[in-house]
C-alpha cells in the first residue's frame, strides 16, 4: 500500500486578503518535486487559483475526500525557510496576513506567462581544457602563431571567449587536441562585464577606517556611515563588498531608487560584471525573471537593487548595505507597508552579517541609535575629491518681489550668469512639476479641484490641461472661467514648466532640460537627461526633487533652490527633516570637484531655523533642534507611531467608523498609550472616497499589536469601510 502525502497550503483568495490554509492531497506525479515554500495551482470551488504549500504531512484524520494539487506554478519559483520565516515577521511587524507578505516576496510579475520559457536562450562559449601550465609549455613548444594560438592566447588571459567570434576550424582542432572545450551557457537578457581598465582610488583616511571598521567586524551589528555629500561613500561600499566576495560570501546592496542612479549602477558593473544581478520595478518581466534565476541559482554574488530587492533569495549573505538609508522610498506605500531597511536588519541576523546604512542626512532616529550606541557610528567629515561643502546663501523674497523679482531674485540672475560665463554648469531645485499650481477665476473666486479628491488641480501648458497629481484626473483647461463665463482666469503658484519657459527667456543663448515626472516617463528617460547633462550638453538642469539624489556632475558650481519653503510648509511631523534632507542634497549637487561653489536658497521665511541650519551646512544643529521638538511633541525616536486610516465612500459611515475604532481601542489597550483622533487625513477625500486619521503613540506595544489585528480582521470583511493600518509610518 502506498503512502499518501498532503499538503498544507495558504490561498491566495481572489478578493480578500485573508489568511486561511486548506489541505490538498499531492498528486503522485508531484510528491518528489513538491517542496513547501512553493506556489500552487489547487481547485477552489468552481475555479483554479494559487496558494503556498507551507508544510508537508504524511497524515490526515478527516473522513472526507481531499481534492489534489493541479499542478506547481513554477517549479524556480519558491520560498526558502528564511524567507518563510521572513513573511511571518513581515505580517506580524506591519499588521499584515501573511498571504500578502507571501506574495510581495515572491511577486506576480515573476509568474510571467507570457515568457513561454524563451530564456532557455543559450551561447556557446570556448575555455581552456587543461591547466594554463600546460597550455603555457604546448605555446612554447609549438612555434607557429597562427589563429589556433590566438584563441589560446586569449584563453590565457579571459577565463571564456564567444565562440562566434572566431574561427571555427581552428576551433575544432583545438578541441580534437584536448586543449579545449566548448560549453553552452545560459544567455540572460542582461549581460554586462567587468570594466578591465577600472580607476580604484586609494581610500583615504577616513575611508579606510570605516572600511576597516566594517570589514573586521565579522558579526552581526548594525553600522551608521554617516558621510557628507561627495566623502565617496560609494567607494567604502565598493571595497566591503570586494571583501565579502575575496572571502567566498555575497552581499546585496540596496539604492533608492534606480533610474537615477545609474551612474552608481555602472559602478558595480564595472567592478563586478556578471557577478551582479540587478533587480527594481522598472525592469521587463523578462529581465526581472533571468534577474531572479540568476540569484536563485547562485549564479551572481551582488544584487542591487531599490526596496524589493531585499526580498531576493540569495544564500550566504556576508553584507547587506543600505544607501541613502533616509530615503522615503524604502517604505512600501501600499500593503505590506514594510520598511525594507527592517527587513536587512533581520535578514542581517539571520546571516550573522554586518549591515551598513549610509547617508549625509539619516534620519534622526537613526542618527540617535548611533549616538546610543545602538548602532556603530562612523563619520566621512571631508568631500574625497578635497573640495569644500558650497556656500549656502538665503535670499528673501518678499524684498525681491517689492523690486518686481517674482521668479528669480537679482543674486541667483546674477550667479547663473557668472556660471554661464565660465563655462560652468548650474542646478536649479522647484519641488513642483507642472506650470502653475492653481488656476482661479479673478471676476467669481472660482478654483479648479479635482471632482476625486480635495486637491487644486496643476495646470500644464505643454499639454493645455489640469491634472490631479494624486489620482491622475485630467481636464481640458477652457478660454473663460466654466462658472462666471468671464475672461478672467488666473494662472498662480510656481511649477516646473513655467520656470523652464522663463530661463529660456532671461537667457536665451543657455541650454536648458528639464527633468521632473512628465519630461521622464519613458524609459530611460532619466539616463539620457543625466548623461547628457554631464556630457555638458546642458548648461541648466532644473527638475524637482529628482535632481537632489546622488548625481555627481563636476561643473556645476552654482545649485539654486526656486523655493525652499515647499516643503516646510507640507504639515507632517517630518517635514522640517525632509526640508533639511532635501536642500542639503541638493546643496551637495554643488563643488563636486575643487573649486569654489555656490548655493542659493530663495525663500520668504529668511529667519526659519531650518534653513540656517542648511546655510551653515550643520546637519548636528539641526538634529539637536529638531530632537528637542520630537521629544516635546512625543514623536520619534522617543515614542513609536501607528496610523490608521478609516476610508469610506460614504461620509458617515467613515466618521461612525473612525469614532468607533477610538473608543474601541481606547477601552482596550493600556493607559499609557496615547490615541489621538479621529481627524481628517491630509488627503481627506482621495477618489472618492472620504478619509479619517488615528494616530496611536507608544513606547511599549504591549498587547496594542494584537488588538490592532483583531480590528483589521473585522474590517476585511466588511465591504463599505476599509482599515488601513500602518506601523512606523514615514508620513502623518
Ligand atoms: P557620496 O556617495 O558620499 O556622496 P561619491 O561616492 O559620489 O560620494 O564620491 C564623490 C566623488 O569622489 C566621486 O567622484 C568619487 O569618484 C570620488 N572619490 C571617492 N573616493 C575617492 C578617493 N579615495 N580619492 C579620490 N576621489 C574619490
Ligand atoms: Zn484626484
């Protein structure tokens, strides 16, 4: 009698997100592949879906007939007991069902159906049969130089070459000699090698001993590189991971984002060829699948890549490393909302590795873990060219606009045109894309709002239309105001496009591009703009926040922020962090190479603390100031936060709700965790739907979490009122 074997599965239910196993029996044609982490087609009802297999028995004590497991999704596909217990602490650390930890693990985008196993794609490739010794003493002894010893020549100094690029008969005798031999080797969509001619710079001082620090530390521990912009951080990353490799481990390196930061990328590629797989959401289905086998296969030893690279299944990890650790986009938005970060720090004990976070501006309640000792702090105080941190100026505004300046004030006129005239390069910062903010009606007060959400709509010249930057509605603008019919609509506020049509104006003879969403929605869009603004094809590149991450660009001495205040203004608790983060990296655009440079912040609050704090180049003073106010107003680092979002298409029902989720928790967990709320959210109305806040503060979660997971499981099944749960979240 033969022994049957089930299957314990987590479904991936069409509509809710729900955990729930059911038990399958496992077919007899599938009982030696069936391994548990994988995904699975099972019958549900009347239709076929997929699931998890998360264990194996050899039992089952119902009365009742199972049904069989259809067939496995992918056999490449699956979840190693790391990343199973992973999904766990992701559902457990962000209010999650496990299901959906599953499932941003192991994405849909690699199920790709329509790939039809094409990658099975191979090319040929000749190496040496014998050792170089021999070959060696065979050249010796054979005194012809003929196309048979180019090929083994060259094999001497490369470990394969393509066999298409040369002979064929000389080929063939060397394989009827012995000396060697031909092998067929996947060929994946993306290909690059290392660069041979690569410039290694001597790690200074201060490197070297962050790169000693790390590097002798052999253990588990988290380290704080805080570096100003330009210390060469990047080369300290290079070098670890060089010495993780020499010492037979792999790494994985995250970056904020990837489009951006290509000149990064091709950093590693040069370095480490096809050492590396690369993984972001831009990527082809087809190149995210070869990405995944590569990994999967330990075929690579460095992945890079943005925040769902950390997800990646790659074995015998000797460091991980986060760069520009402060950056928003390492928090998924969405369900799960995890913090990718998080997730390097338990992947990082689980490999007993180091963990690197790097950053000049880390957010404070990192920076005040360094400071406990929490993590180890090390500083880069110097730019690793030798050049010096810009000169920061505050221009104020309302005196310009008094002079009839209401775009560009005298001072930042007058430094382009010095820019200009030395055959310089200049950055300017306007955290706004579109033309103009608003349109509003002079003759009746009337705005245009997105009839979705309750937001102003941003006007586009390029394309004559307003458009709702958060849902996306977009309206064709009209000649006179649709609610007076008079001629008198107003274009107010600052964006992008009304500042690119201006500077070609004030200096017609410079070359401007404009970098923001709309100018970067094709692919590759980003690369170009950048390369050819360091090909000095441009002499001004303006763009929104965009152009404050890492770009490095040697002739730009002059960087000017069009408003500073953006963000200052946006009210959230890490708003004055965000402004300090962002006109400091974009402040560090500027005296990339060693002359003097120069940085010119126009602003209408001249005397705001924040911005001093950018003008002395003093991210210190701004962290104490801004610690001091975190710990008055009980935000982090010294008390955790939750927010929960109550959304409801109906007004009512989404404030009864909201209420009830107070006073429930408010009965329920301990006294001294405080509950505030309900309020309306920033974005109170965003498609349609009606949005109330409650922000939770703590110090100790006591039973908190496990009350919140009862709340979620009663809203998942209810239809007319979503929860929406976020544990740290990045914005209030
Ligand atoms: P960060 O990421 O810290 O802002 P980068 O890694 O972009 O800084 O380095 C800034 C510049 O300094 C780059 O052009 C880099 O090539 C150069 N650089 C880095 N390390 C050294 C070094 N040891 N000697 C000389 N130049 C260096
Ligand atoms: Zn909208």
């Amino acid at each position: 009698m033969k022994n049957n074997l089930y299957a314990n599965i987590l479904i991936e239910y069409p509509t809710k997100r729900i955990d729930k196993y059911f038990t399958y029996k496992i077919p007899d044609n599938l009982v030696n592949a069936l391994k548990v982490g994988m995904k699975v087609k099972i019958p549900f009802g009347n239709k076929v879906i997929n699931g998890f297999v998360m264990n194996i028995n050899d039992t089952f004590n119902e009365e009742y007939e199972l049904k069989e497991i259809i067939d496995i999704t992918n056999k490449e596909l699956i979840l190693n007991k790391e990343l199973m217990e992973l999904g766990e602490y992701i559902s457990n650390n962000t209010l999650c069902p496990k299901i959906m930890a599953y499932q941003a693990m192991l994405p849909d985008s690699l199920k790709i159906k329509d790939i039809k196993h094409d990658y099975n794609s191979y090319k040929s490739y000749i190496s040496l049969n014998k050792s170089k010794e021999e070959i060696k003493e065979y050249l010796n002894n054979y005194k012809k130089i003929n196309k048979q010893t180019e090929i083994l020549y060259g094999l001497l100094n490369e470990e394969k070459l393509d066999k298409t690029n040369y002979s064929y008969s000389a080929i063939k005798s060397l394989i009827n000699k012995d000396l060697i031999k031909e092998e067929k080797i996947q060929e994946y969509r993306i290909n690059k090698s290392k660069n041979t001619n690569l410039t290694k710079y001597k790690l200074n001082e201060e490197q070297e001993y962050a790169f000693n620090e790390i590097k002798n530390s052999n253990k588990n521990e988290v380290f704080l590189l805080e570096g100003v912009t330009g210390s060469g951080k990047t080369e300290v990353y290079l070098n670890l991971i060089e010495d993780t490799l020499k010492n037979g481990m792999n790494a994985i390196i995250l970056l904020p984002e990837i489009s951006l930061t290509m000149q990064v990328v091709n950093r590693f590629y040069d370095w480490f060829g096809n050492d590396v797989a690369i993984f972001h959401s831009a990527l082809s289905s087809g190149e995210k699948y070869d990405e995944y086998l590569k990994i999967l296969r330990g075929e690579v030893r460095v992945v890079v890549g943005t925040r769902s690279a950390i997800f990646m299944p790659l074995n015998n990890i000797g460091i991980i490393i986060i760069d520009e650790c402060h950056s928003d986009t390492y928090k998924q938005d969405n369900t799960p909302k995890y913090n990718a970060i998080d997730i390097a720090i338990k992947r990082s004990e689980y490999h007993n590795s180091p963990l690197v976070l790097g950053s000049a501006t880390p957010l404070l309640e990192q920076k005040a873990r360094a400071i406990k000792g929490v993590y180890k702090h090390l500083m880069l105080k110097k730019r690793a060219t030798g050049g010096l941190l810009p000169n920061v100026c505050l221009v104020d505004m309302v005196s310009e606009i008094k002079k009839g300046n209401f775009i560009f004030s005298e001072e930042l006129i007058n430094s382009i045109n010095d820019s200009l005239n030395n055959n310089m390069q200049v950055v300017l910062l306007l955290n706004r894309r579109g033309y103009s903010t608003t349109i509003n009606c002079s003759s009746c007060g009337y705005t245009y709002k997105c009839p979705n959400c309750d937001i102003t709509l941003t006007y586009h010249k390029t394309t004559n239309n307003l458009r709702c930057h958060y849902c996306g509605f977009t309206k064709h603008k009209d000649d006179n105001c649709p609610n007076c019919h008079e001629n008198a609509l107003n274009y107010l506020g600052l964006g992008t496009e009304k500042v690119e049509a201006e500077l070609n104006k004030l200096f017609p003879s410079a070359r401007v591009v404009r970098m923001d969403q709309d100018t970067t929605s094709k692919k590759g869009a980003h690369e170009r703009i950048i390369n050819a603004f360091k090909n000095h094809k441009f002499d001004i590149l303006l763009g929104t926040q965009m152009i404050s991450k890492g770009l490095d660009f040697p002739l730009v001495n002059l960087v000017g922020v069009i408003n500073g205040d953006t963000t200052l203004n946006i009210p959230d608790f890490r708003s004055n962090e965000r402004t300090f983060s962002l006109l400091y990296q974009a402040s560090g655009r500027a005296g990339r190479n060693t002359l003097p440079s120069k940085v010119i912040i126009q602003t209408y609050n001249v005397d705001n603390n924040i911005l001093n704090f950018v003008k002395a180049n003093d991210f210190e003073s701004f962290y104490n100031y801004e610690m001091n106010i975190r710990r008055i107003l009980k935000y982090p680092p010294y008390y955790y936060l939750i927010g929960i979002i109550i959304i409801s298409k109906d007004y009512k029902l989404a404030l009864e709700n909201a209420t009830k989720v107070v006073n429930y928790l408010k009965n329920n967990v301990k006294d001294e965790i405080i509950i505030l709320g309900p309020t309306t959210a920033n974005l109170f109305k965003f498609n349609n739907n009606y949005r109330f806040q409650i922000v939770i503060k703590y110090k100790y979660n006591n039973d908190l979490f496990d009350k919140l997971k009862e709340l979620d499981i009663l809203y998942t099944n209810n239809s007319k009122v979503l929860i929406d749960i976020d544990n740290n979240p990045l914005h209030i």
